[in-house]
C-alpha cells in the first residue's frame, strides 16, 4: 500500500543484493524529475508510473521515462500484468467511471467498459489478462470477471461490504493459480481457491495493507496496529487455509515485495516519519537481516521480474 506525504515521492532500483549483510546495497534513483505514488510492472519488463493523474512508461528499467498518450480523466484504478494493463478513469459526469484495456505495452487502448455510476472496485487481473474486482451487493460483496463485454458474477456474495470511507477492503490480489486474497481494515484476510465462490477468512481483527506473492505459491501479508491488534508480517505455504507470524511487529510497513529467489524484502520504518530501511527474510529462514536506514522519505518498494 501505498502513502503520499507530501508533494514528491521517488523510487529506488535495487541494483544489488551483497552476501555480506554489513555492506550497504548499491541503489540506483529511477524517480525522474516529477516524482511517482505507484510503480507497475508488466511481464516483459516495461515498467509503468503514476504520479496523481499522469502515466509515465519505461523500456529500460527505470532510467529514462515518458508521459505517453492514454484514454483522458482522472486515474480511479490501475493494474498490469503480463503483457495486459486496464486502467478504470474518471471521463464525464453521464459516465463517471470507464474501464480500457491495452494488450500492446499501451501504445493502443479500447474501452472495455463504461458504468454510469461506480461500483466496481479493487481491480484485479489474472495470469491471463482477464479483469476481475469486487462487486457490492447488498451487505456483502462477490467477484466479478469482465468476460464477452459483461460483467460475470463468480459466487455467491460473501464477507460484509463498506461504502464509508475508510473503505473495508485494503488491498486485493490474484496468484498465478487463481487464487484470491482480500485485505481488510479490521476484517483480517479472505481467500478463495474457487474464483469467489466459496471463502476461508483468517486473522479476524487485523488491519492488512500489503499482499505479496512468491514463486511456488507462498504469500505473504502485511498488518498495520488498528488499535485493537498489533502489525507484523505473516507467511502462508498452503495459499492461504493457514498463516504463520513471520515478525516486524513493531515495524510501520511501507512496501512489501518478494523477489525472485523467494526472499521476502520489506521497506518499513521504526517510527513514523522516521528514516526507512530495508528489512530481508530469506526464504526458509526465520530471522531477518537490516540494512542502512536511507536518507530519504521513500515510502514503496517495487521488486521487479529480474530481482531488482
């Protein structure tokens, strides 16, 4: 999950991990003049960027950038994955909310979708490019795929559904197996193995604000103190029917990524508005190594495919 604190948030590419836990790691500044809030990534390595409503795109690994064309309006979702990206935006007040899809890295986009009113929310896509997200009904929520040009209902709803803000569900994802993990602000985390139909709900009262996957179907969640439980980091091996406390309970976590080897990378800070530093567990290990805290306020953390 991201913050913004302030009017300028940059990005560091982590060039190098030394085996020597000691020695500082070599970053390389990849923010560009304007600064970003989110970073994406598609499957052959193009990087995208948002800065509040502008899109950047990189072919290089982060070192040069451009603000390309793309359907106009405000920003409301973004997801990449593979060789699809979708983007929901804000267009005219008769259709608030449109989605469009590009196959093509975003040289081209066609409109996928367009709700006269918005509901849909938590964007998502699949391993093979299709649009999924979260639907309200009644006081609950399901899944919906977009498939054929309409919305396809995936289960029976389940879980209870908040339009007041804070809105309920933090954060959501989908694995390469399918499965979903939805994130909660005091609901803990649901996961589903049967595209929504059926849910299996863990860690009752956390505040999850992070989700992060492995090779081999190992993922990791993020917990911020909501007042009535404390944060930390929690790992599931079976896709979520279980979730081990891995640590960081003290820690604010601000980015949360595993790399390719497995090893689970935390950005996060003692205090808030306090210097970061980055925090590594090694895969099967249990205890973590620290670095140098930074000298900037970064707030993310992108992993990307070739272990930057």
């Amino acid at each position: 999950m991201t913050r913004r604190t302030g009017n300028f948030i940059a990005f560091l590419l982590l060039a190098c991990w030394p085996a020597a836990t000691a020695q500082l790691l070599t970053w390389n500044d990849i923010s560009g003049p304007p600064g970003f809030e989110r970073l994406y990534e598609l499957g052959d390595g193009t990087l995208y960027a948002t800065d509040q409503d502008v899109l950047y795109r990189s072919f290089d690994g982060g070192v040069t950038w451009e603000n390309f064309p793309r359907p106009g309006g405000p920003i409301l979702e973004f997801a990449a994955r593979g060789s699809v990206t979708v983007l929901a935006i804000q267009r005219n007040f008769v259709n608030y909310k449109q989605y469009f899809l590009s196959a093509d890295r975003g040289n081209s986009w066609t409109r996928i979708y367009t709700e006269a009113n918005p509901v849909h929310t938590n964007l998502m896509l699949s391993a093979d490019g299709t649009p999924y997200a979260l639907y309200p009904a009644g006081s609950k929520f399901a899944v919906e795929r977009f498939v054929n040009g309409l919305w396809e209902r995936m289960g029976v709803p389940s879980g209870v559904f908040s339009v007041a803000p804070p809105r309920l569900w933090t954060v959501s994802d989908l694995d390469d197996s399918g499965t979903f993990y939805i994130g909660s602000t005091a609901d803990g985390i649901h996961s589903s193995r049967d595209n929504g139909r059926t849910w299996t709900k863990a860690l009752p009262y956390r505040y999850v604000s992070s989700i992060a996957f492995a090779p081999g179907g190992r993922v990791a969640i993020a917990t911020t103190p909501n007042g009535r439980t404390v944060g930390g980091v929690f790992v599931s091996d079976d896709r979520g029917a279980t979730w081990n406390l891995a640590g960081l309970t003290d820690v604010y976590i601000l980015g949360f990524k595993f790399n390719a080897a497995g090893d689970l990378l935390v950005l996060g800070n003692w205090t808030i508005g306090t210097a970061a530093g980055i925090y590594r567990l090694d895969a099967g290990a249990a205890d973590w190594d620290s670095t140098e805290p930074f000298d900037f306020d970064y707030n993310t953390l992108h992993v990307t495919a070739a272990g930057k």
